[in-house]
C-alpha cells in the first residue's frame, strides 16, 4: 500500500564515524509523518536516501541512544513513527532520527 508514511529507519552507519555525546531523548508523541518529495516523487516500496555528508552522527554510551541530525541548533518536536524510532521535525523538514539500536558482536 502506497502510503507516504515513514515507516521506519534502516541503512549502514558504521560506528567509527560516530561523535560521543551526552544524549536525553526529548518528550516524543506517537504518531505518523507523512514524506513529501518534489524529486524525485515516492515510488511504492522504495526507500528515501539521505546525503551522508550532511548529517553529524552522535552516540551516548551509557543510555544506548543515537541521535542523527542536521541542525543541533534548530528546535524541533519529536514523533514516534515506531519502536524506538523517532523523528525530529523542525516545522515540516526532518532534522533528526533518535534510535535506541540493538548491537550484536
């Protein structure tokens, strides 16, 4: 079903790239967001990409969070589109992605 609806965050991320930081995830609602693209448009069952070069990668240890994000500065709301997948929205553009990740050796 062609929704448009975030469903959930996947992708390779290699951890020696990420940034250690002291991280609390913020208040968070559940809910859906809607993805709109001008180019090029959703294709049902396709993922988005992002550019890499612009996102800075921050991981804290002791509570397991990752936090991926554009803008540290911007203010932003935060939807739980699922399990421990959150997405930071600063007005109608996407800022961040808060996971809480599972790691195996």
């Amino acid at each position: 079903m062609d929704t448009g609806f975030a469903l959930y965050v996947w992708g390779y991320l290699p951890k020696e790239s990420w940034r250690r930081a002291d991280l609390k995830l913020p208040r968070s609602a559940s809910g859906r967001v809607k993805v709109e693209l001008d180019d090029p448009p959703l294709e049902e069952g396709i993922s988005v990409s992002i550019a890499r070069s612009d996102w800075e990668v921050l991981f804290d240890e002791s509570s397991g969070l990752v936090r991926v994000v554009r803008d540290r500065q911007l203010p932003e709301e935060l939807v739980e589109i699922a399990d421990d997948v959150h997405l930071g929205l600063s007005g109608t553009m996407l800022n961040s992605f808060w996971l809480s990740p599972e790691f195996f050796e």
